[in-house]
C-alpha cells in the first residue's frame, strides 16, 4: 500500500472552515496551502497530495496553484524568512548594501538557506513603506530605514 | 486646505470604531440606507467626479453603472477593496488601512449599497500584516455594531464582509486577475469581455474598488459633490494622496488638492532633493508611469495635466531619481520586477520582458551596444499597449520608452565607455 502523509486534525478543520466560505471546494485550495505552510512551513510533494485528495482535485493542479505564488514554499525554508525589498524605491536608498551585508553575516545569497537551518534569504517586491526604504520583512515584523550596522542586532532577536 | 481621508489620522494610531463614529463615522450609511435607493447613491457618485485612485483614473459611478441591478440580476453581488497595494515606490493605501479602517469599511458598505451586493472582500497583501490584524479587528466591530450582517440598521439589507490575504505576486492587484486569485485559481489576468461588473467573481456582478478610492465615498456622500469637487486645485474632484519616495529630505505621504503642483508636492512637503543632489526624474505615479523631469515640476499632479505632460498620475506616489542614481541600472531594476512578476500567460510579456531586462544589464555592465538601443525602442513599441492580455507589459514599457527619450546620454556613455559611468 502506498504511505500517504495525510491532513492533520487542526489542517482539516482550519480547512473546512474556508472550504464553508466559498461556493466548492477547490476554490479553498489557496487557504488550504497556507493553512498547511503555517504547520509545516513548507509545501513538500507529499503535501501538496494531501491537499489535492482533500480538495478533491489533481495533484499538477494544486502544483500549478502553489507555484505561481512567491509566498507559497516549494522548497524547505528555515525557522525564519528575511524578505529583502528588491524594488525601486530601495534600490535607490542602497538595498544593495543591505543584501551584501546579509550575504556576509549569513554566507548564504538570495534563495538560498544558512547552514543552520535558522534564516532563508529572499529578495520579495515594493514591501509598500517606500518613504522609509530600505524596507525588509522577517517573518511577520516589518523593519524600516535599515541600516547595516542594525543588521546584528536585528537579527540577534531571532537567534 | 481640508484633508478629509487623513485629518483624524495620527502617525502610528489607530481609529477606533468608537472614535470613528464620535468623529461623524457611519453618518453617511445611516443617511443613504434610509433615505436613498441605490441608484441615488451611485448617481452622487457619478456627480462627484470620482475617479479609481487605485492608478487607472477611471470614474467611479460609471464603473458602478454597468452592474445589472433590478429584480432580475443575478446575484451574489460582490464588491471588492483591492488592497492589494504592490506597484513599487507606493505606499499610501497602507496609511489609509492602518490610521482609519472604519472609513474604509464604512465606503464599501456605501459601494455595496450601491450596486446591491451581497458579500464583499477586502483583498489584501500578505505583507501587510499589521493592516491585516486591525481590518480583522475593525470588521468584527462593524459586525457588532450592526453594520454588517443581515438587516443592516434594520432596513432589511444583508451584507458580508471577509478578509483575504493573498500569498504574494503584483498581478493580484489586476482586478480580473485579482477574481482568479480570489477563486482559488493562478492569477492570470482574464480576457474582456465580459467585464466584471456583468460576471466577476465566480461568473457573478463585481465591482473591484481601490482603497483610496472606497475611503473618499462617505465624504462624498455627507458634504456632496459640490463641496468634492471643490476640494481639488484642477478639473478632477477631491483630494489625492500623494507620496514622494527616493533621495528627498522628507519622504512621506500627505493628502492634497488634486491638482497640487509636483514642484509644490517634492520641495515643500518632502523638503527638497536631499542635501547634495539634484533631481534628474521622477516617476509620477509608480514604476508603470513615464518619467517627468525637471521642467515638469509645475504641471499640476491630476489625470488631465499629467497626460499631457507624457506620463500618468498613476498612484500619485512619486519615485525620485537623483543625479548619483544611474539611469540605467534604475530601468534595469523596474524591468526585472516586471519581468518576474509577468503571470506569464501571454507571449509577448513572458518572453519580451526578460529579454528587455538582459539587455539592460548588458549594457549596465558596459557591454552594449547601439543595436540593443534599437532592439529596446523596438520592444517598447511590440509590448505596448494592444498587444498584450494586460497593461502590465504596457506600463513596464513606459518608464522604459521615457528614459531612451530624456536620458538616452546615460545609456550612450555606457555603451561608449563600455562601463557603467556611475560605478555600477
Ligand atoms: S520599494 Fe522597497 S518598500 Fe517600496
């Protein structure tokens, strides 16, 4: 019999009750990839089959969902996503700077993940606080202005 | 100068709903609720002169005015906040989010009325997450207080209001891509016709709205169209919010007449280039707008002045080029945001514009030549508008058509001094 990594009991109820909002079920499947990243942190292969058995969908088609946006992960992040703006206004205000210096301190570039398995460094667009650029984002909290010699401090918090 | 959007707004607060409603909140959905028919609001609107603050400048009532009403249109009705704000350099539907959600709420309540809908979505970026926890927050206490749900203030009016957080990506903030995202589906755009407004979200009415613009709706309906228009310093009605981002002295937002000069926007509220640089562009209205320079800072900053200038009031959030700034690699950077960003579905957006990016940073890194010119004018012609699903290969080549016209020495100093001239 083939293994298959299934649904947690909060997985399908957080699932099912997004799968009550909407008129059928695959039109949850974007709420059920986050419901299933927020546990896991992650969207593996074998995820991604338990969301099209759930959803009553093809795998390809959850795939084909899951990939086309950025914050869902198809690949093992660490414990903490840093999301460097990479767009206009803070290219202009020297994120260039910014992402030397976390290239130094973390010795890993964009898409890649420390050896630790703690920080996963990702360029992501306009972080919409462009008067206060360069903007980066780890995990949920905002950091503004920021400057190089911030940068230990800031990323102390998450050690 | 009134400020109707920002004037109870304090940096870093929120309004309660308690506060709100003390400071004359929900006074206009009580009023229309009770005295008016949908059409009567959605002609107010009309008469106000509204336009989408959300960049496309297209009039609000007669958005509203293709949704089939009477007994025999179909509904679920859906009316949608696009809070979806990820054109680069802009960051003013954010202030509006955070500092006044019940103004928001209360100006989709009035749209919903409008057009009878049923269910409404405040379609928001991931990476808001603090405006995500007071819309949250905000929309249970509408709930509570009777301002959503069903009999609304008794008058018989059902309406539902739900968060959505999407999981990144620009082209969520295309209306018909933003109705696929919604659905569940990749956010390609779709083809029109049929128009939202007749079968949107899951084949029903819709109507997508922009933050700036929903907020506008209660004033517009307690001090009326009159009083709207004249708020504005030019043709186009009410205020605008506008932001200044780049090298300035005072980047920031500020509510103005529409209409305030750009000059009087970048040298008195953000202070002027900062201490040793000059301004060599500006994007007026976002990264899909046309550069402007210097001798434009006195055109007014509305829909008309500015499109006759060259370019569009897109966002009204302004991005600063300074003189230390290489023109090159500031194009260079726009197109590689919309080359990655291209949902991919038509040809010549996905194949175009990483070809549009490989040439730029050719010739950034000094390896270009008068051929790649050719072939950049050439691709602002092929991906422009007409030939594309969507305007977003139209608007990447925008910036991109106005810097081969005013800074087409920067690019030739890269291609004759085979380096970049800024140090890139
Ligand atoms: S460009 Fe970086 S926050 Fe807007």
């Amino acid at each position: 019999m083939e293994k298959k990594e299934l649904l947690t009991e909060i997985e399908m109820r957080a699932i099912d009750h997004e799968i009550s909002l909407v008129p059928y079920k695959k039109a949850a499947v974007i709420e059920a990839l986050k419901i299933v990243q927020k546990q896991r942190r992650w969207i593996s292969d074998e995820s991604i089959d338990a969301i099209a058995n759930y959803l009553e969908m093809s795998a390809a088609e959850v795939d084909s969902v899951a990939t086309f946006y950025n914050l869902i992960f198809r690949k093992p992040v660490g414990k903490h996503v840093i999301l460097l703006c990479d767009s206009i206004s803070c290219y202009v205000m020297g994120y260039g700077r910014i992402y030397q210096a976390l290239q130094k301190r973390l010795s890993i570039q964009f898409g890649q993940t420390t050896k630790d398995n703690l920080f996963t460094l990702l360029p992501n667009v306009c972080l919409g606080c462009c008067d206060h650029a360069p903007a980066m984002m780890i995990d949920e909290d905002l950091y503004e202005d920021v400057k190089e010699e911030q940068l230990d401090k800031i990323l102390e918090a998450y050690k | 100068m009134e400020q109707p959007l920002t004037k109870n707004i304090k940096a870093g607060q929120t309004l309660s709903l308690k506060e709100y409603e003390q400071a004359g909140g929900y006074a206009a959905v009580r009023k229309v609720l009770k005295n008016n028919a949908p059409q009567e609001v959605q002609q107010m609107v009309k008469d106000s002169g509204l336009k989408g603050r959300g960049g496309a400048g297209f009039s609000t009532g007669i958005k509203w005015s293709f949704v089939p009403m009477g007994d025999d249109a179909r509904h679920p009705k859906y009316l949608i906040c696009n809070a979806d704000e990820m054109e680069p350099g802009t960051f003013k539907d954010r202030l509006l989010l955070e500092g006044n959600p019940h103004q928001l709420i209360e100006g989709m309540i009035l749209a919903a009325y409008a057009i009878k809908a049923d269910i409404s979505y405040v379609f928001l970026r991931w990476a808001y997450r603090q405006a995500a926890e007071i819309m949250e927050r905000s929309i249970s206490e509408a709930y509570a207080a009777g301002y959503l749900g069903k009999n609304i203030l008794g008058t018989g009016w059902n309406l539902e209001m739900y968060l959505h957080t999407g999981v990144g990506r620009y082209i969520c903030g295309e209306e018909t891509a933003l109705l696929n995202a919604l659905e569940g589906k990749r956010a390609t755009p779709r083809a029109k016709p049929p128009f939202p407004q007749v079968s949107g979200l899951y084949g029903k009415p819709t109507i997508v709205n922009n933050v700036e613009t929903l907020s506008c709706l209660p004033h517009i309906i307690n001090n009326g169209a009159v009083w709207f228009k004249s708020l504005s310093a030019s043709e186009d009605s009410g205020t605008k919010l506008y932001g200044v981002s780049g090298k300035v002295k005072r980047p920031g937002v500020w509510e103005l007449p529409l209409g305030t000069t750009m000059r009087e926007i970048i040298e008195e509220y953000a202070g002027g280039m900062a201490n040793g640089y000059r301004l060599k562009g500006v994007l007026p209205g976002g990264a899909s707008t046309d550069f402007l320079t210097e001798e434009h800072l006195d055109i007014k900053m509305d829909y008309t002045s500015v499109a006759a200038a060259g370019s569009r009031l897109g966002t009204g959030t302004m991005i600063v080029m300074d003189d230390a700034t290489c023109p090159v690699g500031f194009v260079h950077n726009l197109q590689h945001f919309f080359a990655q960003e291209s949902c991919g579905w038509c040809t010549p957006c996905r194949e175009g514009l990483p070809w549009v990016e490989k040439i730029l940073l050719g010739l950034e890194k000094g390896k270009g030549s008068t051929e790649d010119i050719e072939l950049l004018q050439m691709h602002t012609q092929y991906l422009g508008p007409g030939n594309t699903y969507c305007a977003l290969a139209p608007g990447a080549m925008e910036p991109l058509q106005s810097a081969l016209k005013y800074f087409k020495d920067d690019f030739m100093a890269h291609i004759e001094k085979h380096k970049c001239p800024y140090g890139n």
